[in-house]
C-alpha cells in the first residue's frame, strides 16, 4: 500500500508542478477511476483536495476536533456518492457541498449551539493551527466566536467568495436571509475587532 | 466608518487560508470506512418481518373474500387477542382515533365471527396470528434500532392491517376511514 500511494503521490505531484490544465486532465482521471470503485484513485483525489476541505471545515466549525470529523465524513460521503458526480460544477465545488453538509448534518446531531460552543472552549486547544499571522488570526478568531449560522454565511461568503445566492444553497436558506447573517457577522466582527485595534 | 471598516474587513477575509493541512492524517479512517463492506440494515429478522407483512396484507384479501359471501350461522368461539405494547420511537404514535376503532371493534368481534363457518373463523384466527406474530416480531426489531423508520412505518403498516382486518370481519368499513393520525 505505501508503494501505491509513492507512485499515486507522484504522479499527483507531476501535475502539480505542471500546468493547471494537466492537474484537471489528471483529476479527471482519478475521477473515472474512483467511479469504478478504484479506493487508491480516491486516496490521491482526497489528497489533492484534503486542505481545501479541511479548512473550509475547521473555518465553519472553529474547532479542530470537529474540522477533522466533518473532513471524513465527507470524503465518505463523497466515496458514496461518486458515481453521482456528473462534472456538472468543479470536482472541488462539490466536494466543497458535501463537506457544508457535513458539518450541518453534525451541528444538527450536536446537541444545543451553546453547549456545543461551551465544550469546544473546554477542549479546544489554545490555539487553531490556520496559517493566519497578526491581524488576520484576531480575524480568524473572531470569525470563530460568530454564532452559528452568521459565521457560516461570512465563511462562504466572505472567505471562500461564494455569492449569495451560492452560500444560500449550501446552507439551505434564503439569499436575503445569507445577505442579513452577513450583515450581522460584520456588525459583531467590528465589535469584536475594533476592540484589539482592527479598524479602517 | 461602516463602509471602510466592511471593505477592510473583506479584504482582510480573502487572505484568510483556505487550504489548511490537518495536524494528522485523516485518510486512515477514511480507507477503513470506505473497504468495510456496510452493514445492511435488512437483517433476517427484519426481512422475516417484513415477509409476515406482506403475507398478512395477502392472507386478509382472501380473508376478506371468504367472509363476503359467508353468511351461515354457527357457534361462537372466543378467539383470545393478545395486543401487543409498542414504542414507536420519536416519529410516530398511535392516535386516539385509531385506539378508540380498535376497541369498538374488538368488542364487536365476538358477535361478528358467530355468524361464519367454522372455516372462516379459522381462517380469521390464523391471520389474526400472522399479524401479531408479525407486530411481536418487528418489536423484537426496533427495540434495538427504536429509530428506524423503516421498521416504525412496517410495525404501523402490521396494525393498519388488523384494523383492515376486524372491520371486514366485522363489516364496519363504511364506518372507518384510512387513518393517517398513526
């Protein structure tokens, strides 16, 4: 197993240092493959796409513990869901819905947001390993302590770009509901941020 | 203010990371869950109760035909019902209406089955015990999977079939509708 994964990894690596059009042609290709049920075609697609999903999944949760739980259900789900994939969106894109739905599905199998967020300070580690430095991780922070539905809609919206109406979908709400949580995440954010200095 | 704040602050929120490598590997349980071959939910019991079903809706057509034209008097019997207690789990309950038509109807079995054959009586009783060998079984079932739907919805299906069952006995069907509050 560790020799497949050798030569998946580099042939994963050969697209990433080529062009982006052979990294599409060379997912397209793990893609058939894993459609046909090929677990190693799927180890290299995860591993072409595990940060993107992961960090979509720790910025909507705030919590590693969490991240990691909703990162694997939704590569189950989407190793279920393969042959579903048509390529209508980017492979990523719908990677991106399975793992908003993951972390929704958790959330509503949780028990209430505030004992939720009460256990997460209880054993979340100090700090969240995200890459962010100075402003940006009183930012990330911040993001963190929004309430639920206000920091998913920032998350999607203001984070990863997805429009309103995008956001909207994968959050099972209304576009001007997705406007009005945006509105409300940047009210508490300045809140919070103008505290430690963040203004314009 | 507002404006120039928002506009930093989505500035600020695009150079957020995006791709963030979790601190261990995660593609080890991914691999175990993805190789395991996923348990079914049909476990034999839960097929042998769904087999009872739909013998039970089958036995009570031709139960149904048997009664229509049998009008011969002849001697009671006292057929001894056992109901069974059951939990539905969160998504379903028995309503009051459907409670209220089982007894009615109950009580009037007796009267109802001295006015068949003998071979219609047995044919009832027979498929009165299907449907609560049926019932005994699919609670079996749910006590340990109290969630299932599938199962709720084949255990509401066994009782719709009796209450089918004891109106035709007892030729009370224009006085019942389908219920739809169980």
């Amino acid at each position: 197993m560790e020799a497949l994964l050798t030569v998946a990894g580099s042939d994963y690596s050969r697209g990433m240092a080529n062009a982006d059009t052979n990294i599409a042609v060379d997912e397209q290709a793990w893609i058939l493959k894993a459609q046909r049920a090929d677990a190693r075609a799927f180890e290299v697609l995860y591993r072409l796409h595990v940060d993107k999903i992961y960090g979509l999944c720790l910025r909507m949760t705030g919590n590693v513990s969490e991240a990691e739980d909703c990162t694997q259900e939704a590569f189950i789900q989407a190793w279920n869901k393969m042959a579903k994939f048509r390529g209508d969106s980017a492979f990523a894109t719908w990677l991106h819905r399975i793992a908003v739905n993951a972390v929704l599905g958790r959330i509503r199998k949780s028990k209430r947001e505030q004992d939720r967020i009460q256990a997460v300070s209880d054993v979340q580690p100090a700090r969240v390993v995200t890459g962010d430095t100075g402003e940006l991780r009183d930012l990330a922070a911040a993001v963190d302590r929004l309430p639920e539905r206000a920091r998913h809609v920032f998350v999607l919206n203001a984070v990863y770009g997805y429009s309103h109406e995008e956001a909207a979908g994968m959050l099972g709400i209304a576009a001007g509901t997705s406007k009005a949580q945006l509105h409300r995440a940047r009210r508490l954010l300045m809140q919070q941020l103008e505290e430690q200095g963040f203004t314009a | 203010m507002t404006e120039e704040f928002d506009d930093k602050l989505d500035r600020a929120a695009r150079q957020l990371a995006t791709e963030i490598a979790p601190e261990r590997d995660l593609w080890p349980d991914i691999a175990t869950a993805i190789t395991q071959p996923r348990r079914s939910r049909w476990t034999p019991m839960f097929a042998q109760a769904a087999a009872l079903v739909l013998l039970v809706g089958a036995s009570s057509a031709i139960t149904y035909v048997s009664v229509k034209n049998d009008s011969q008097p002849v001697v009671s019997i006292e057929p001894e019902l056992v109901f069974e207690q059951t939990s539905f789990g969160a998504n379903y309950n028995l309503g009051p209406g459907f409670q209220d038509a089982r007894n009615s109807l109950r009580a009037e079995l007796d009267v109802e089955l001295m006015r068949l054959s003998p071979e219609a009586r047995t044919n009832i009783q027979e498929n009165l015990d299907l449907i609560h060998t049926a019932i005994s079984d699919i609670n079996v079932v749910l006590e340990k999977e109290p969630e299932n739907v599938l199962l709720q919805q084949m255990l509401l299906r066994a009782y719709r079939e009796e209450l089918t069952l004891l109106s035709r006995v007892g030729g009370l069907t224009r006085n019942l509708t389908m219920r739809n509050d169980i």
